[in-house]
C-alpha cells in the first residue's frame, strides 16, 4: 500500500490549521479508560480557548466515573478533508463560578437541556492539553503543535 502524498506543509502553518481543525468539527471523539479498557464517545464542546477545551457531563454518566478515576484523555477532532488534530491531556472539574457562568451564559443548549446552572447533575471539566498533534490529509505523519503556556 502507498503513503498518502498530502500537500507539503509548512510547519510554522501548523498550529492555524490545527486550530481551523478545532473550529470546524463540532463533535470530537474522547477517549477515556475504564478499568484496562479504552473507552471512545463522541462530545459537543462548550468553549475552546485554543486547545484548551471546556466539555459539560452529567455527573450519572460512565465517562464521569472513568475520568475521576483516571483523568488522562484525548480529544481527536477530524474535519471534511481527513485532517486530524488530536489534543492529549487532563481533564479537570472546572469549579470558578464565574468561569461556569460565562459558559452556560454562552450555551443555550445547557440552558435548555439542565434548566440551571445549579443543576447538581451538571459537570464540567477543561482538558488541560499536555500536547497536541496535527495529521494532514491520512499522511500518517503527526506534527507537534506548539502550545501557549
């Protein structure tokens, strides 16, 4: 089998087009471990600053479980053109109120869904990325994506 030939790439392009990657797929796959056992779902992030990315749960739902016990996650987000961005990190609780009402301020659909921002159901968690690569067009090839820190 060949290796796809993607379009050169020029690596100082590489965090703008994984940030074009981030913005356009609405729904990335998280994966997480139960016990010895990945675990993939897709999720509907709630605000990105960078690659920093804010997902809301439900405190009954698996993935809670999984991430308390083990907080390690990956987002990979894949737009219309095969690109590929893949943000590797850790996923902690999100708790500044402040922080969570300019979110559920900025998200009707939280609004619609949980009724109040004081839901005792509702969890959220900001995955802190530890690093994030870049994939062109199935080229098998990951480039590292600098991060602001």
């Amino acid at each position: 089998m060949t290796k796809p030939t993607p379009e050169p790439l020029d690596p100082a392009m590489v965090a703008e087009l994984a940030r074009k990657v981030v913005q356009e797929d609405r729904f990335p796959q998280l994966a997480s471990i139960d016990g010895d056992q990945p675990r993939l779902r897709p999720v509907s992030p709630v605000r990105t600053d960078g690659f920093t990315v804010y997902v809301a749960n439900l405190r009954n739902y698996h993935k809670t479980v999984e991430i308390e016990a083990n907080p390690k996650v990956e987002l990979c987000y894949l737009d219309e053109g095969h690109n590929q961005v893949r943000i590797t990190g850790v996923a902690e609780v999100v708790t500044d109120r402040e922080l969570l009402q300019q979110i559920w301020d900025d998200n009707p659909l939280l609004r619609q869904y949980l009724g109040s921002i004081d839901n005792p159901e509702l969890i959220m968690y900001r995955i802190v990325p530890s690093r994030v690569r870049y994939m062109q067009e199935w080229a098998l090839e990951y480039y590292d994506v600098p991060l602001d820190r």
